[in-house]
C-alpha cells in the first residue's frame, strides 16, 4: 500500500500542494509556462496555452510541447500516490491524434495502475474545442530521492 493511502485527507492535500510547487519550480518551465494542479490522487491536469513561439515549419505545436505536458500530467496523476519518493518516467508511449494551432490546451493525466514500485498513467491532451488531440501511457517507477529532498517540494 503506498504511504500516502494512510495520510489523512489534509496530509493528502498538502503533498498535492507541495507537488504543484515542485512542478512550479522546474527551470524547464520558463521554457513552457503552464499550470499544473493535482485535483484528487491520481488525477492532474496542466493548463497551457500554445503560441507560434512552438510551431513547427508547417504551423502547428511541435511534438515536444505535446510529450512533455502529457509526461508531466501523467507523472504528476501517479506521484500523487506515492508522498515519499520522486518517481521517474521509465517510458512513454504517446499517439498523435490531429495537430493543435493557438489556443488554450489541457493535458489530463490520470493513475491507471501500480502501487508499490512501478506505476502507470496515462494522458491526454484537449484542444479549446475539447477535442482530443493526443494520448499516451507512461511507466513510473520509485527513485531514491525523496520528495522532502527537493526544494521545490513544499506546501
């Protein structure tokens, strides 16, 4: 049983805070500004918008934009789970659906299974329109670095 099924439901808060700051200070997302928030365990959601400044040649999102959110989204769904470690993306399967222009976007990520070493999440991304735009799977897997270790990781 993870550790953070016995927490109570403040203690349960609090880690999702603490990981939506984590995410905050990430130097990566100077890079992609974008939003994440941990609504229930196993659930997370990153709000962007996207802008020419990440088109490809024929002007539409880079691939990049389109793993690295939904990476995000699904390790932040399954580290919700897990209150003492960091957890590392092991792989990531990602299916492109339809290209996505200017607008706001939503990468969903949602906890699919695992509990004690290895996890796996899955995501999707939504266009303005609530089109889905791309989903993928992704495997997670416990480190050695413990989120209290982490400067970012505070509520």
């Amino acid at each position: 049983m993870p550790h953070s099924e016995s927490r109570s439901a403040s203690g349960a808060d609090a880690h999702f805070r603490a990981l939506e700051s984590l995410y905050r200070s990430a130097p990566i997302n100077d890079l992609f500004r974008s939003e994440l928030s941990v609504e229930e365990a196993g659930l997370a959601r990153i709000r962007f918008e996207i802008d020419r400044s990440v088109y490809h040649a024929a002007g539409a999102a880079h691939g990049t934009l389109y793993f690295k959110m939904m990476d995000d989204a699904a390790f932040y769904a399954c580290n919700s789970l897990v209150s003492d470690r960091f957890l590392l993306t092991t792989a990531f399967n990602l299916v492109f659906t339809r290209p996505i222009r200017a607008g706001p976007v939503t990468a969903e990520g949602r906890w699919i299974s695992g509990k004690r070493r290895v996890f796996v999440g899955e995501a999707r991304l939504l266009a303005e329109d609530g089109e889905e735009a791309a989903r993928g799977t992704g495997t997670f897997m416990r480190s050695h670095i413990p989120l209290s270790s982490l400067e970012g990781y505070r509520s």
